[in-house]
C-alpha cells in the first residue's frame, strides 16, 4: 500500500549516501598544497636539527696555566724566544761550549759555613787564552748568579718543553731537542759553579768536583755570557726573582701547543687552571679546571706570552678547528660552537636564516596555486 501510494504521487525512496569521488558527501584527498606545507615544515625541522648539530671554526683566546708546556718552532721569524730575563741564577746543561769574556778569573774549591766560597785562588791562564767552559762528563751543568738571559735562539724545527714544578714556584726549565744558543750579561763580577766540567785548555785545569769561579772584568757591563748547546739537546734552568714574563712577542706555531705530559702511553693533562674565551661572545667562556684535558686543533695560533709564577702561563690565540675539552679522555666533548649559538650571537645571522625561511615557503605557496585545482587553463 505505501509503495503504492508513492508511486502515486510522484514521490522517489530517499537514496542511499554515495562514496564515490565526485559526489557532494563524499571524502576529498588531502590537497597537494597541505603536502606542500607538510613538506617544508619537515624541512625546517631538519634545517634546526642540522643547525643544532653543524659546527664551524672560530677563534679563540686561550689563558692556560700549566706545569708543563710543548711547543715546536716552525717559523723562522720568531725563532728568537725570549728576551731579557733577570734570573737569580742561570744553569746550562748538556751545552757543547760556554764562552766568557776576558778578565781576573778566580777558583775556589771550599764553601764556608754560610755556603759561600773561600778561599779564592788565581787561575792561570796562558797568554790570549779565552775563558771558555767546556763539558767534562756526561752530566755536565754550570750554574751562573744573577744574570740577564739577553736572547734564546733556537733552530727551526726543534721541539720546546717548559718544566714547572711546585717544588720550585720561581724556577724553570726549558728543554730542547736541537742546539739553542744563548748570550747573557752580568755585572762586573760574575760567581759561578762548575760541574763535571772544565776551562778548555791544558790538563791542570781546575775541573770537577764542583769548582767555584769569580771572573772580575775591566768595566762594568762587559761580563758577557755565550754558550751552545749539545746538537741532539740543550736543557736551561732559571731561577727567577718572582713572577715573570718570559715572552712578549708573537711566536707563530703552525703545528700547536700541547699541555700533555707523562708517558706517551699514559698521556697526563698538565694543566693547572685555564680559562678560554670565543670570538665575538658566541658562547659562554669556559673554565679549566685542574687536570682537565684540552685537545685542541689550532690553525694560525701565535702566544702572545709566556709567564712563569705558581705555574708556566701561556697566552695564546688561534682559530679553533677542533677544540675538545674534558676530565678525561672519555668525558672529552667538543666545544666550538653550533650554528645556533652563532644565530643567538648574531642577530643579522638570524634575520638571514629567518628570510630566507620566509623565501622558500613564498616559493611553494606560489607553486601550490600555480598547480592549484581552481588554476584556469
């Protein structure tokens, strides 16, 4: 009866909903322009993970305060290490020959209760015969007081250690793998001790055991000191008056410096306390704290200056490749700064990156509704 009833007025059963695609109700793929955007906002992501990650070079102002110090001397401008150091005393090892200047040459061989010597003897010396001191055994020194160190050369290519110890808070040594040559001055009496060695000349020379000299010259200010290192090494030891600048000029070292000491199985940091700074405030300084480890890649590094007192301090800059820090080998981290630090750092930097943002993704909305489906042909 119903159905017959809508036959007769005209009226059709409501149709069931369609799925297909074109239909009014039906569901519509997502649009290629939401792919678009889902797209580059994956790429902004990846861009911010790869900025977080991505490192670049930067320099570096390093202050590190150190027992011991390595260096190699590369460049022949700056062979010339140190200039005028007042010493309390001046010792010279393994040295091939030591030169003084001509004058009144005395030898004592006791020291009184005070530890000074007496007893003075004249040295006879053959007409014209030079003063000059040369090694009698294999551990050879001579210790000079209170002179000036005037000019340290050391040959290019050769290995430099400085050697601090807390035994010693004013003194140092400074060892080398070539011959360095030295020239001081002193005043116009110079005292000095002489071990396992002897002045160059006939057999009855005074020699060791340790021997004590005074060389009295005509005038002040002519008491002069050479010497030579051995080939294969030179060791100097100064005894210092208090903190001192060993060096104030620029020393290039293209193959860097090194604060490892020990055994070159068992490296150990040597490291007292150090501080380093980054160009421009990209990031925070960081502290060195005692026998931390620093391993860092320098290129162009230069010290600036080498100072001795409760430690050997070295005050260098560099552009950093590399630059690990940490308690140990394992706890090493590497801190130069990522793209982001730079981008907070830099404000301009940010903008950059910011527009250039703002470009690509004006680029796929331009390229969304060129392709778009409203797009007329």
């Amino acid at each position: 009866m119903n159905s017959d009833a809508n036959q007769a007025t005209g009226s059709a059963a409501p149709a069931e909903p369609s799925t297909g695609a074109g239909a009014p109700g039906g569901v519509n793929p997502s649009p290629p322009s939401r792919r678009k955007w889902l797209l580059f906002l994956g790429l902004v992501v990846l861009l911010v993970v790869a900025l977080a990650f991505w490192r670049k070079s930067v320099g570096v102002d390093i202050s590190v305060k150190a027992s011991q110090v390595s260096f190699r001397v590369d460049d022949p401008r700056f062979n010339r290490l140190f200039n005028s150091v007042t010493t309390k005393s001046l010792t010279v090892s393994t040295f091939e020959k030591i030169t003084l200047a001509p004058g009144k040459l005395e030898a004592a061989g006791d020291l009184d209760a005070r530890g000074l010597p007496v007893d003075w003897q004249p040295v006879t010396r053959p007409a014209g015969a030079e003063n000059v001191i040369v090694p009698d055994g294999d551990l050879a020194y001579v210790t000079f007081n209170d002179v000036t160190l005037n000019s340290l050369d050391v040959p290019v290519g050769a290995s430099v250690v400085i050697i601090w110890s807390p035994d010693e808070p004013d003194s140092v040594t400074l060892r080398f793998d070539k011959a360095a040559t030295s020239a001081a001055s002193a005043r116009r009496e110079l005292s000095f001790s002489c071990n396992q060695c002897r002045l160059a000349g006939p057999n009855n020379e005074r020699r060791s055991p340790p021997t004590y000299f005074r060389l009295t010259t005509a005038r002040e200010g002519a008491n002069t000191i050479n010497f030579t290192g051995r080939g294969d090494s030179t060791v100097i030891g100064l005894d210092l008056p208090g903190e001192t600048k060993l060096n104030e000029q620029t020393i290039n070292l293209p193959n860097g410096i090194s604060f490892i000491g020990g055994d070159e199985g068992r490296p150990i940091s040597t490291i007292i306390e150090g501080k380093i700074n980054f160009e421009q405030e990209v990031k925070k300084p960081i502290e060195l704290a005692k026998g931390a480890l620093l391993a860092p890649e320098l290129k162009d590094t230069t010290i600036r200056t080498i100072t001795v007192g409760q430690g050997v301090t070295v005050d260098l800059h560099g552009r950093a490749e590399k630059l690990m820090t940490g308690a140990s080998e394992k706890d090493l981290k590497e801190q130069l700064p990522s793209e982001l630090e730079w981008l907070y750092a830099d404000p301009w930097l940010a903008v950059l990156y910011i527009v250039l943002v703002g470009v690509v993704g004006l680029i796929l909305k331009v390229i969304g509704w060129w392709t778009g489906p409203n797009k007329k042909s």
